[in-house]
C-alpha cells in the first residue's frame, strides 16, 4: 500500500518536475522579450503542462489514494491532495478544452487590442488611466470612462458563454458550478469566504461611508460640481478600486532621487535577508517589447528564484520590487528538504499575504525614517499622510472586492440573468457609487437603456474566481504584523522579525493546508479582527 503511494508521488514529481520548469522558463523569456516566437514557446511549454495535469487516470488514482486517508504520514497525504487539488482543476475533456482556449484567446485579443475612442481619437488604457486621473474637466473624464466601458460591449457574450463552458465542466465534476469548484480545489471554504466577507461588510459600512463622504466633497471640489452630480467618473479610476489623490504628501518626491534596489536591498538586510542573488538573476529595468508589469517565479523550486520589474524612481516601483520580493525571499527560505511538491507556499494568498505587507513598508513611518532617509523634520507628516492613504487603500479596495465576489458567485449562478443591473446594484450597494442614467435598466424597455460595464472587467473574463486572495492575504498581513509586534516590536530593521517569518511562516511550505498554516505560525485561526482594527 504504502508502496503504491509513494511510487505514486514519485512518477508523478518526475514527470511535472521537468514541464514545470520549461514552462517557468518559457514564460520567463516570453515576459523578457515579447518576441512572437518566444511567445509560441511558452504556449505549447504551458499546453505541456498542462495536458500531463489533464490527465484523467491521474486524476482518478490521486482521488482514490488521498481519498482511502491511508497514507503512512501527514507529508505524504498532502502531497497526494496537492496532485488530487492540481489535477482536479485541469479535468475538462479535449472538447471543453478546445472551447475555453479558443473563447479565451478572443477575448484576450479584445482586451489587449482595445483602444478607446474618444472624440474620433483612440486611446491606451495608460492614456485613459492618466486623464481620470488628472482631469479637472467633467465632460471629459465622463468621455473617457464611457470609452473605457466599450469593451465590455464587445465582449459580453463571449464572457457569458465562457461561464456556461466553465460551469458544464464543473458539473461534470459534481460541482454546483465554477464558482464552487473553484474554491473548493483552492481549498477555500465557500461558506467560511462568504461568512467572512460579510463579517467585512459589516465592519467596513461605517468607516467607508465616512471616508466616501471625505472622498466626495474632494472630488466635488476637484471638479467644481456639487457632490449630488458625482459619477463614477469622477473618481480618477475605471472602477473605483483606489482612492483619487486628495492632495496629500507627494510620494513620488519622497523617491525621485533614490534607487529602488538599494532601498530595498537595506529593507532585506534589515531583516536578515539577502537578496542579492535574487536581484542579481532578476530583469529589473524597462526596455522595448518586455512585459510592462511585474512578477516573480520559481524556476525550479531549486533555489532559482527572480523577479521581473520595470523600475523607476518612484513610490509605484519601489513599493513594487519590495513586494515581488517578498514573493521571492518566501520561496527562497522554504525548507529545501521538503519534498518537492511541499517546496512552495502553500496557497497563493499565502505568499500574496507576505508580499503586501512587504510592498507596505513604503507607508509605515519606521521604513520612511530608517530606510528611505526621509528627513526628520518632513517625516512626521509624509507618514501621518502616508497612513491616511494606506488606510484608504485598504477601505476601498475591500469594498470593490466584495463587489467583484458577488458578482462573481451569482454570474456563475446563472450567467443569463441580467447581469448589467446585478452589477450597479452591487457597486451601489458596496461602493457607494452613483449608478449613471445611461446604464439604468427601465423595466419597460427589454433591451437598450443599459451596458455590460462587468465585462469591462479583464480579470471577470480571464482571471475568474481570484480577487478574494488578495483580500484573504491583507487579513493574514495584518495578523502577521500583530504577531511580528509582538514578538520583534515591529519589522524594520528587526532580524528577529525575519526569523520568525523564516521559521514559522516560509519553511513549512506546503506541509499544511493554507488555513491551517496560518494557525501553526500565529496561534490564532485567521480573523479578520487585527485587519479591520487597523482600519479603526
Ligand atoms: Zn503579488
């Protein structure tokens, strides 16, 4: 018995071992170059990978094992509900395959192709972005939100047959629909999420409702209007997912003469860190065709750990190569005689968790002092602004995710409904935010009067199911951070902090389920509690 589980296992690693790795690398040189070529690689590497994970009599055998409960010790039962997790969410047949890349690669190109008109004149989301931004001009930020929007209309359809694939592949699993059975496989308890997120419902009514009203008379008087003739394009973002500026410390300044990779070489040092390899196997500056964002990955979970940035000096970049290095120094100090399935965090709102409260040092008064060498006299009010930000940030971005959620659970719920109303009915009820007249659905009329600005939304399209890791990591942040007080008086600078974090929360990888993770290295279940008291 026991034989058959580890032969299991090992045939298994040996086979994914070598596909995941081209594929890392595939990836990898896509990003770095952009070169057509390099994207075809990096396609058929994932196509690969994951053909080896759709493979149904895997699948069957993993079930089968991790169901029996008769693996000889925890390590081995984890790793077999990590290849029964893993392959369960690549079970589709060939047909279904077929249909989600084809439907996906459609939308995809609408997305990336888009280019909103205005007045005759077409312009890039970094182009729109800048004018919500910066525009004093009500007619036109109202222009230039509505051409934002016209992509949803372009792609609407095809995003609600996506759902109906994803459901009917779900189904074949005994799933209810996409929704569930994309929580369930990420280990995510779908009661507990929606628990949860009502628990930060309640806790955030109150205080989003005070700063929403700060935000407004901001606005009102950025555009010269009265606040009952706000929309949501006055709050210089496509969806209100953070706050406008209020004219607060200019961050920027702080950074404009400063090097993004010594600040955050000294942060890492401060913690007993190194990351100078990292840095060093990294791609951390702009150039033509190379991916405009940022990310980090793990090879080989070998020890070849980067980061791909496009760095400049400014508060953006700077909070952004800390936190892809938290990614990083997370893989780099897990215990590398894990077997190699346990070799990683053991979820993505895991090591999301330690980078955000890594990328946040860039609004926490020690770092500000102590590593960025903000002057003593200026450092009083760029941090007391810098929290005023930092808690908006926070308040805003968990009102947009429990819209996103919503949606999400009742989009898959039935992805025939009307969900153009469902959507402003969500962002009203969240959000606060003024539904726009021309995006009112008039009982009397069945069609026209209304628009799809949900599928507006890249990540409702491609990236289904995913914003609650973010808001579950910015829980386990702050539980982190109150642990790490406690035991090291705080993070900057403090090598006990980073041993803690090494010991207790980076070397056990994946040898427990991520909830349960959480509970070992703080003691505590999660709660919601030390994030919502930092919001107080
Ligand atoms: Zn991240």
């Amino acid at each position: 018995m026991t034989n058959e589980f580890t032969q299991f296992i090992e045939t298994t690693v040996a086979q994914t071992k070598a596909l995941e790795k081209a594929y890392r690398l595939a990836e990898w040189e896509a990003a770095a170059t952009g070169t057509p070529e390099a994207n075809r690689r990096q396609q058929e590497a994932h196509a690969a990978y994951l053909r080896l994970l759709a493979d149904p009599e895997r699948h069957a055998t993993a079930k089968r094992l991790h169901e029996s409960g008769k693996a000889a010790d925890p390590l081995t039962a984890r790793q077999l509900k990590i290849i029964y997790l893993v392959t369960g969410e690549n079970q589709q047949d060939e047909a279904t395959i077929q249909q989600l890349t084809r439907l996906e690669a459609e939308i995809r190109e609408q997305y990336y192709n888009f280019r909103g008109e205005v007045g005759g004149k077409k312009l890039s989301d970094n182009e729109l972005d800048g004018i919500l931004t910066k525009s004093r001009d009500s007619a036109e930020v109202q222009a230039v939100w509505e051409a934002s929007k016209q992509v949803g209309a372009q792609v609407a359809d095809q995003v609600r047959e996506l759902a109906r694939v994803r459901n009917a592949a779900a189904r074949a699993q005994g799933f209810r629909d996409h929704f569930q059975r994309s929580l369930t496989l990420n280990e995510i308890d779908e009661g507990e999420l929606l628990a949860l997120f009502a628990q930060l419902e309640a806790a955030t009514h109150e205080p989003f409702a005070r700063l929403k009203a700060e935000v407004d008379a901001a606005r009102a008087a950025h555009f010269g209007i009265p606040v009952s003739a706000l929309r949501p394009w006055h709050y210089g973002d496509r969806f209100f997912q953070s706050p406008p500026e209020m004219g607060e410390v200019d961050m920027d300044a702080l950074f404009a003469d400063k090097d993004p990779v010594q600040l955050a070489t000294t942060t890492y040092d401060g913690l007993g860190m190194d990351v100078r390899d990292i840095l060093a196997r990294s791609d951390l500056y702009a150039r033509e065709g190379k991916n405009q964002h940022a990310f980090c990955t793990d090879i080989d979970r070998e020890g070849d750990v980067r980061t791909l940035n496009n760095l400049e000096p400014n508060h953006r970049w700077n909070e952004t190569l800390l936190h892809e290095l938290g990614h990083a120094v997370y893989d780099k100090y897990l215990d590398y005689s894990l077997p190699w399935l346990l070799r990683t965090p053991p979820h993505t709102l895991s090591t999301e968790a330690i980078a955000l409260m890594m990328g946040s040092l860039t609004y926490d008064r020690e770092w500000l002092e102590q590593i960025a060498g903000v002057p003593a006299a200026e450092a009083a009010k760029v941090s007391a602004a810098a929290r005023v930000r930092e808690r908006a940030l926070r308040l805003i971005f968990t009102r947009w995710v429990l819209v996103m959620t919503n949606f999400e659970r009742l989009l898959y719920a039935d992805p025939g409904r009307d969900l153009d109303t469902l959507w402003w009915d969500l962002v009203e009820k969240y959000q606060r935010l003024t539904r726009p007249e021309g995006r009112r659905r008039r009982p009397s009329e069945r069609s026209g009067g209304s628009a799809p600005d949900w599928a507006a939304k890249i990540h409702v399209a491609l990236y289904p199911v995913y914003y609650q890791n973010y808001e579950i990591g910015h829980l386990v942040a702050a539980q982190l951070q109150d642990r790490l007080r406690q035991h090291a008086g705080g993070i900057v600078g403090r090598k006990a902090a980073g041993q803690w974090l090494v010991e207790r929360f980076f070397r056990p990888g994946a040898s427990e389920e991520w909830a349960a993770h959480v509970k070992t290295a703080t003691g505590e279940a999660l709660t919601p509690q030390y994030f919502v008291d930092a919001l107080g």
